[in-house]
C-alpha cells in the first residue's frame, strides 16, 4: 500500500487499483494508530477493520473518524489518514473529495491512461489533427479551461489531462523525447545544463557600456520586477514576510533592472532580493546608486523611487515637471515597462516558481540574456524621441 496525495492504492494479484476515500469505505488500519486507544488491543501488528465516517484536518494533516466494523454501539475512533489502507470503497456519492468523484467517474478513461502511457506507444494520430484537441480547444471556447493558466490557480494540469479519455493518447513529455531525442528525465537535466549556459551569457550581452553614454546625463531607466515563487520556509513561523510580494499577495524574489535609454540594451541586473525590500532599499544599499555616483549619470524611476536624499541622480514624475519632461518621462517608463514584459512572456517566472531559489536565479537570468537578444534583432525597444516631444510642445 503507498500513499498519493489524498487517493490510496493497493495491490490485487499484481495489478494496482485506485481506490478512494468516503462514506461507508471498508478499511484496515493498525490497532495502536486509533484513538482513542483505551480498551483496544496494543499488540504492535494487531490490526483491526473500521468504517469510515467522515473526515477532518489536524493542521495540515488530513484524517477520518470511523468505527469498527460490526460495532452495534457505533464508537467512534480516528486517525491520521496516512495509516489507514482503503479495502473498498463506498458509493461514488459518498466519496469526500468531489475531485475524487469526477475521477472515478472517468476511471475507465484514466486506466486507459495508464495503460496507454506505460507501454510508451506514439499514437497514430498527431495531436495536431487528434480529436482531443479539438475537445481542449472547445474546453477552452466555453471557459472550462482557462487560456492563462493564472486565471484559475486550483486547476492543474492532471486535472485538465483526466477530463477526456481522447487525452490518454497523448504523452507530452513524449513529444518533448522526439523532439529533442532525449528521455524525459534525461531532457530535465538538459535543459537544466542550457539554462544554466545561456545565463553565463550575461558578462557577454548585459553590461555597462565602455564608452559610459557619452555625454547623455540621463542614462537608464530603473524598475523592480517581482516573480512568484513558492514559499520559501522560516525557523520560527509558518511564512517569512520578508518575501512578501504585494504585487502578487504571495511570497516572491525581485530584480533590479536597468535599461539604457537610448539604445536597446539592458545594463544592469542585481538581484535576487526578497520581495518585501522595497525597489527604493535596493537601489540605495546594493550598487547601484553608488556606481551612478561613481559614472556620474543619472536615472529615470517611478514614483516608488521617490526621496530628497537622491535627489542628484535620480528623477521621477512630479508636478513640477515642465509637459516635454513629463512626456518624456512617461515615454521612457513606459519603454522599461514593454520589456519586463518580454521577460513575463516566459511562464517559468509569469506564474509560480516552484524550484529553489539559485534556479530561480539562474532561470531569470537567462530570460533577460534571451531577451535582450530579442531587443537587437526583430523586437526592439522604440526610442524615446525626446526631439519630437519638444517639437510636439512648441506647435502647441
């Protein structure tokens, strides 16, 4: 017997059967497991058959109230769920989970899966003219599948895979295999090698140009990108609210990026900081105001940068900015914010990121390394056309 998430297996004459949790399922469970434990047995392998009733939550921990089975006076006793092996189940009605109720509706189609999947077959039919993805484009026309994955976080991918039994066919990391000639677990350590490759390429594609921008005072412009990662864990309590994202209302790691105004690079990259420090901390204690100090430029920030102590080299909107500057303000802004939005085109950092946080590292930054080859070759920035802005105010 094994455990997987909420759904238990067990074993009859060599082939695995899914069986699941509910009302009135016959199950075994070790005697000593059961509480309260008064008046039963305490023999190590004693064990006894129970009737599940309900189930509850002790913290995160799930677990079912049952009795024994044949007990005229219904006692009830109950246990931690992970020592309890399902022998058969209820009615399908009865079932706890109402995921567990659609499955085992499909379970035809889900063993097929299995089936399907382990005999490691390519179907006949290329997805590209296959039924089933007829049936997930038309899931996707009535909103039963959400076309961006952030718009309904509680459907995963295993669930969209059971919906249909058209889908077993389709195994897509064995399209991943044919395509890149690779099996799955050894394309994973792949891609993690190129990640990793193409992230070196930053010393090459993200500096901070040789000749300082000439005689531009007003050299970059400076935002904070904030990425959704998994909780990270805390000695003390259950979330460290040092990485709390308010962009995302989750924990999260942020980037400092600095992008040249005029011309299509990115020169500069700092992080990953925790994203409860604020863009204005970073940019004061982690280089970046010393070394326009030290080049003697200056940047261009939103409002989030705003304080008198930097007030020599760095500019953000105010009301005593004359419409040129404002415009032209807006239209650097604006440019900034177009390519943190090639960077939020990759899904590895636009949703959660499940990884640690040195592959978050690495992972980011070879997106900025990726994009910053698309800024020079068929997506470049617009320019800023300070001149027109000017020209634009004086017919005015």
């Amino acid at each position: 017997m094994r455990q997987c998430s909420r759904h238990l297996f067990k074993c009859d004459d060599g082939e695995e059967k899914r069986l699941f949790p509910g009302i009135g399922a016959k199950c075994t469970i070790l005697t000593r497991f059961m509480k309260p434990n008064g008046g039963l047995s305490k023999e190590k392998d004693h064990r006894s058959i129970v009737v599940l009733k309900e189930f509850f939550y002790e913290g995160h921990r799930l677990c079912f109230r049952f009795n024994l089975d044949g007990d005229d006076q219904q006692k009830i006793y109950h246990s931690n769920a992970r020592y309890v092996r399902i022998d058969s189940e209820g009615g399908i009605d009865d079932f706890f989970f109402e995921a567990d109720k659609k499955k085992r509706h499909d379970g035809d189609a889900i063993d097929k899966a299995e089936a399907i999947m382990s005999k490691k077959k390519e179907p006949a039919i290329k997805w590209k003219h296959s039924r089933a993805r007829q049936l997930l484009y038309q899931d996707i026309m009535d909103n039963k599948v959400p076309l961006d994955p952030k718009d309904d976080l509680s459907l995963s991918l295993e669930d969209i895979f059971s919906m249909h039994a058209e889908y077993a066919e389709y195994d897509f990391e064995r399209q991943r295999e044919a395509t890149f000639q690779y099996c799955p677990s050894w394309s994973r350590r792949k891609i993690w090698f190129w990640i990793n490759r193409i992230a070196a390429l930053q010393s090459e594609k993200i500096f901070w140009p040789k000749d300082n921008f000439g005689n531009d005072i007003w050299a970059i412009t400076v935002d904070g990108v904030h990425c959704w990662i998994q909780e990270p864990t805390h000695q003390e309590f259950s979330k460290d609210t040092s990485y709390f994202s308010h962009k995302y209302n989750h924990a999260g790691l942020c980037y400092e990026l600095g992008i040249s105004i005029g011309s299509n690079r990115l020169v500069w990259m700092n992080g990953p900081f925790p994203a409860g420090k604020s863009d204005l901390k970073i940019f004061k204690k982690d280089g970046l105001k010393a070394m326009l100090i030290a080049k003697k430029k200056m940047r261009i920030a939103d409002g989030g940068y705003a304080g008198s102590d930097h007030i020599h080299h760095c500019s953000t909107p105010n009301i005593h900015d004359s419409r040129p500057v404002r415009r032209f303000k807006a239209r650097a802004l604006k440019r900034h914010e177009k390519f943190n939005g090639l960077i939020k085109n990759f899904h590895s950092v636009d949703c959660r990121f499940w990884h640690s946080i040195g592959k978050f590292k690495s992972v980011f930054e070879a997106i900025c390394v990726i994009c910053q080859y698309q800024i020079e070759t068929d997506k470049p920035l617009y320019h800023v056309l300070v001149e027109d802005v000017l020209l634009e105010d004086e017919v005015e």
